[in-house]
C-alpha cells in the first residue's frame, strides 16, 4: 500500500488518458465503492499537497471534491495499478459522495456493501423505529433486545459461550454459526449504545500498523 507523501506521480502514465488517469474513491474504513473520476498531474498534485481529493472534470476542468459542499475526501493512500493508469484513492469522506446525496454513486448493493454492513443498516432501522407504530405492530426480535438491556446482554454472554464451546470441540460447522450468532448480537448491543459497524472499523484502521501491545 502506498500512502500520500510518498506516492509518486511519474510511476502514472497520463499519457495514455490523454492527460489523465481514472480515479476509484474508495472508503478507507468499510471497502465501500464510492465513485469514480479523473484526474490530471495538477489534481493528483494539489491532492498530495492537501491531503484531499482533487479531480478533473472534461467540462470543469479542475475541481476539489467538497470544496463547496463541504463533504470533502480526505485521502489514507494511493495506489497506482499494474498499468499506471489508473489509482485507487482509499479516503475517509466527511459526507455523500453523489451528488444526489448518496454515500456511494453506485447504486448496486453488491458493489457498496457487504453482509455485515447490510445487517447493521437493518438494525439501525430497527432501532430508528423504535417506539413507532410499525415497531408495535412488527413485534421484531431486534427491537426486543434494543428495548431490553438485560436481554440483550444475557444473549450476548450465552453466544459468546456457545461459540467458545464450538471451538473447543473442534466443531467448524457449529463455530461458524455461533460466530455469525455471536456478531449479530455484538452490533445490536453497540447500536444500543449508539455505537456503529462503521465506528468499529474505524478503530480497527487506525489499529492497522500501530505498535504491538
């Protein structure tokens, strides 16, 4: 992985783009595709110099994503592919990076999301409506826990040992059913205390590289 300060802009062919190369955003923390662009030497260099993202548009010209919108992406690293043709920007964005308002400009959830990832949305839905009169009339398993600490504390402890005794018995068949059981009830109970799936990789990226406890 090649970070900021040290990318060099002459391992790019911006020949071959007829001065530009294409761009993939990337979220640094959850792997989400968020958009794809162009660059030329100058944006890719104001990116270097600011630590933000900086693209050229065939119409615009020179543009600073977030500039005016404020939902700026500040950039973790790039990286040239095997054609120098092309960089993956991996960015942590202050805001959507569509301009229709959307995290990502890909609309397809296969491409932005993950299995973990869909299933906190449903729980933080299920949280959202909490209290509603969807949330009466739905009666959801989620919801029970949310409104009840000690449940859901309870089921957290009992997956934890359920998955502990699968590994113990050697058991991979049941382990990864208890873990999927175990992950599930972790993300309700940080939900509960208003913590996110996003929040947790955050910690995790800023962990990657950091000295050895």
């Amino acid at each position: 992985m090649t970070g900021v300060t040290e990318f060099s802009l002459d391992t790019l062919d911006f020949v071959k783009g007829g001065g530009l190369v294409t761009v993939v955003a990337q979220d640094a923390d959850t792997g989400v595709v968020l958009m794809l662009a162009h660059a030329d030497r100058e944006a890719l260099a104001r990116t270097i110099a600011s630590g933000e993202m900086h693209y050229t548009s065939r119409t615009r010209g020179l543009w600073h994503k977030g500039g005016t919108s404020g939902n700026v992406q500040r950039v973790v690293s790039l990286t040239a592919d095997c054609d120098r043709d092309a960089v993956l920007a991996r960015v942590r964005p202050a805001g959507p990076a569509c301009h229709n308002g959307t995290t990502s400009c890909f609309r397809d959830e296969a491409l932005t999301a993950d299995a973990l990832s869909a299933l906190d949305r449903t729980i933080a839905t299920r949280a959202r409506d909490a209290g509603t009169d969807a949330a009466a009339t739905d009666g959801s398993y989620t919801q029970r826990l949310l409104a009840d600490r000690n449940l859901r504390l309870k089921k957290l402890g009992e997956e934890a040992v359920e998955l502990t005794v699968a590994c113990v018995d050697g058991d991979g068949a049941r382990a990864a059913e208890e873990g999927a059981d175990l992950l599930y009830h972790t993300l309700v109970a940080l939900r509960a205390v208003g913590v996110s799936l996003d929040d947790v990789r955050h910690v995790l990226a800023q962990r990657v590289g950091a000295p050895r406890r």
